[in-house]
C-alpha cells in the first residue's frame, strides 16, 4: 500500500503527539466513568481499577510503540501487508476502519446528546450533528498538523478547569466514603478493569501518530504522557465523585462527573456555578476527539483506495452521520460505547503482539536498537 500523506511537510512534534493521544482519549468516557465502573464493581475500591488499567494501557502501547519504530514513516494501514500479506492486512483495516467510523459516531452522539440536553434544548440532534461534522471536516482538510494546533489549545483549558475542580472540591471531600480498602475482596477490583481499560483507550492512535512524527525514537515519552495524564484524570475524576456524591447517588447519575460539579459554587464570580463552563469545554474535549478518530478512518481508507486522504473524509461523513443516528436512546448510545471500549480492547490490545512477533519472525522491518 503506497502512502497518500506527505509526512514530509505535515509533521508534529513529540509533545504535539502527546497532546492528541491525550485528547484522544479524554473524550465522552469521563462524563460517565464513575457509574460505568460501579455498576460492574459495586465498590468504592474502583480507584483499584484504574490503576491497573492504566498499567495494562501501557504495556499494550509498548508492543505498538516497537511495532510502529520497526517500520518508520508508515503507518499501520501502510505496513500491515509487509507483515500478514495483502490479504489479511485488507481484512484487518477494514475491521479498523469501521471500528474508527463507530467511534466516530460514538463521540459525536455523545457531544450532541450533551448539547441537546445541557445547552440547546430543543434543537434536532441531526442538526447539531452536521453542525460538529462539517466543522471537523474544516479542520481535519488541514491535515494533521492543523489538528494537533486546536488540541494545542483546548488541552490546557480542560487542564486548568480540572484543577479548578479539585480545589474546589476538597473541603466537601470525606475520605470515609472510599474505605474499606478492598472490603470486598479483589475480586470486584478485576470486574472493575474492563470498563476502566474501554476510558482508557487511546494508546491505540499512536499506530498513526508515530508515522508524522519529527523524531519517532521519542514516541515513548508520548506514550508516557498520553497514558498516565489520563489516567490521574480519570483516577482523580472516580475519586472525587466518591467521595464527594457517596457511592448511592454516583452509581445512579447519569452524569456523575457534572453533578460533582453542580456541587459547590462561588459568589461573585462570573461563574457562580460551573456546570455550564464544564459542558463548554467538555464538548471542546469531545470535539477534537471526534475529529482525531475522522482522520484516523479517512487515512484508512485513503490508504487502501490510494487515494488523497481530503477526498475521503467527505466519503466517511454520511457513513458517520448515519451510525450516530443509529441509536434511540442515551442508554442505547451509552452501551455501544461500551462495545466499542471491548473492540478496541481486542483490536488493539491483542493484534500488536502478534503482530511484532510475526515481523520478527519473518524479519519485517528494522530491527530496535
């Protein structure tokens, strides 16, 4: 498969790789990660959860990592064939292209249910679908680089606001509510780790991400940072909402992380409450996720027509439109992301390994220094 990119000119720098890992993966899943991980664990040792998930998330981005260092300047879609033949490769970038479409679809359902809900009562989903389309379409046309400059900026606001958050929530804070520490056992733990790895997931763009690279051999400290940055957040997110909301009233909100927030205010400020400067930035957040995981199904298919990438994402568009309307409901929307955090674990937790060990065996590649 020949490349339709020119990684020459529409490069990015470590930190900016960082930035769009991150981004990539603090999407939709915060907003319901704490119900999510005590509906499977029912115990305030969820935090447990995290943790080891975000250890797994890392070890799985290692075997990309090295996959992706053995073959520089290409990216998966590119190098599959060298490994498995053109074949299979065909079939399993089919399998990645649909999964990016749906996650496509995913996050854009999720951002316009929070719109719809929060902000714009009223107002069509499909309007505000095509709304979020046609401005990711204006940006995604820029390539790559465009897009790591918008995330540039909407990440330090989200980090700001974050902290913000947790000073704010100290003094209702009671660590009671997270004790005991494994009453339960280890066993609701482990039950925990599945829907904390589908939050987690977002290691997996580095397969594209290492290709436009400056300097590829520094892709491990993007992985460092696009894993355990979200990981604290998350981790901080489920901690707070505990023991702030109690475990009761976290486990039945659907929005657990907006109801902490909801929870303490200022007077005489701009913002006496906060919920609605989280939904903004929130939906900031959920945005350049979407457009990340546009790209990432556009490349795709890019590369297997041999064709330009900006051609392609109008082609993906009605595709994406169509899947988000797919859902009725916001429980319904809720769930297919939870197939998709399961796919994505498979997908990309246990095809890399395989992977690697098929391009050494058959001696694909450059060998790590």
């Amino acid at each position: 498969m020949v490349s339709t990119t020119n990684k020459h000119t529409d490069q990015i720098t470590t930190a900016q790789a960082a930035v769009l890992v991150i981004n990539y993966t603090l999407g939709a899943s915060i907003m319901t990660i704490s119900r999510n991980l005590l509906e499977a664990a029912r115990t305030p040792d969820i935090w447990i959860s995290v943790i080891l998930s975000g250890l797994i998330c890392f070890l799985a981005g290692l075997f990309i990592l090295w996959l992706c260092q053995r073959f520089r300047g290409k990216t998966l879609y590119e190098f599959m064939p060298e490994i498995t033949g053109k074949s299979v490769a065909y079939v399993i970038i089919i399998i990645m292209i649909v999964y990016f479409i749906t996650m496509s679809a995913y996050e854009l359902r999720m951002m316009t249910e929070v719109t719809s809900d929060f902000l714009l009562e009223g107002t069509p989903r499909w309007s505000i679908i095509m709304a979020f389309m046609w401005i990711a379409l204006y940006l995604n046309v820029g390539g790559i680089n465009s897009m790591a400059r918008l995330n540039e900026i909407v990440l330090p606001i989200t980090l700001i606001f974050f902290m913000v958050c947790i000073l704010s929530s100290l003094n209702l804070f009671d660590i009671k509510q997270l004790r005991p520490v494994l009453g339960a056992g280890i066993t609701p733990v482990l039950h925990g780790i599945m829907p904390a790895l589908s939050a987690l997931t977002g290691y997996e763009i580095l397969f594209i991400l290492i290709a436009f690279m400056k300097t590829p051999k520094q892709g491990i400290r993007a992985l460092h940072a696009g894993v355990w940055i979200p990981t604290m957040i998350i981790l901080i997110t489920v901690i707070l909402s505990i023991g702030v909301l109690g475990l009761y009233a976290t486990a039945n909100k659907t929005y657990p992380t907006l109801t902490l927030v909801r929870s303490y205010e200022y007077q005489g400020l701009i913002f006496e409450r906060f919920e609605s400067l989280m939904l903004v930035i929130w939906i900031m957040q959920m945005f350049t996720s979407f457009s990340i995981m546009h790209y990432a199904a556009s490349l795709g298919c890019s590369t297997m027509f041999n064709k330009k990438p900006n051609s392609l994402l109008f082609v993906t568009l009605p595709l994406i439109f169509i899947v988000s309307m797919v859902p009725k409901t916001l429980m319904e929307t809720v769930k297919l992301g939870e197939m998709l955090g399961v796919a994505s674990i498979i997908l990309f937790g246990g095809f890399p390994p395989i992977l690697l060990l098929v391009s050494v065996i058959r001696k694909k590649g450059m060998r790590r220094k």
